[in-house]
C-alpha cells in the first residue's frame, strides 16, 4: 500500500444524504495541524484546499491541508501516481 504524507486542519466528515440528497456532514475543527499518512488508493480527488478520501461505513472526508496544491502533486509525481 502507498502513502503520502500530509498536515490536516479542519476536516468534514459526509455521513450519507438525507431525503432531499443533501450531504449530512459533521464538521470538526482542530486546534493545530497532525502529521497524516493517507492512503494514495483511498484518495478521490485533491482540489488546493481538501483532499478527499473515502472513509469506514462508506463515509467520505473532506480534509483540509497546510501543504502547497504544488507539493501534494509533487509528491504523487514522485510515487508515480500523477499522469500529467
């Protein structure tokens, strides 16, 4: 399994969708940025403010980053995970 590490901040846990197909979510705001190993295969796509990952009982996680947008795509260069 591959890895990449990054610092998360605040972060938004999506629990499923209500009956209008709106996003329940649970936002948790953090005091200081953790050191995170995420797994590449569990990424689902990086914008330059959150990488999104899926996550237990089919939940999705929006995580904010202190990294570059530039840094993140070096670093999955480098793994050989970035085509372009």
């Amino acid at each position: 399994m591959n890895f990449i590490k990054i610092h998360t901040k605040n972060y938004i846990v999506v629990h499923g969708y209500d009956e209008h197909n709106k996003e329940i979510e649970e936002t948790i705001e953090v005091n200081e940025p953790t050191e995170k190993l995420i797994a590449v295969n569990r990424i689902l796509s990086i914008s330059e403010k959150y990488i999104l990952t899926s996550y237990a009982h089919n939940r999705i996680i929006y995580w904010q980053y202190e990294e570059d947008f530039k840094q993140i795509q070096a670093q999955l260069k480098l793994q050989g995970f970035l085509i372009n």
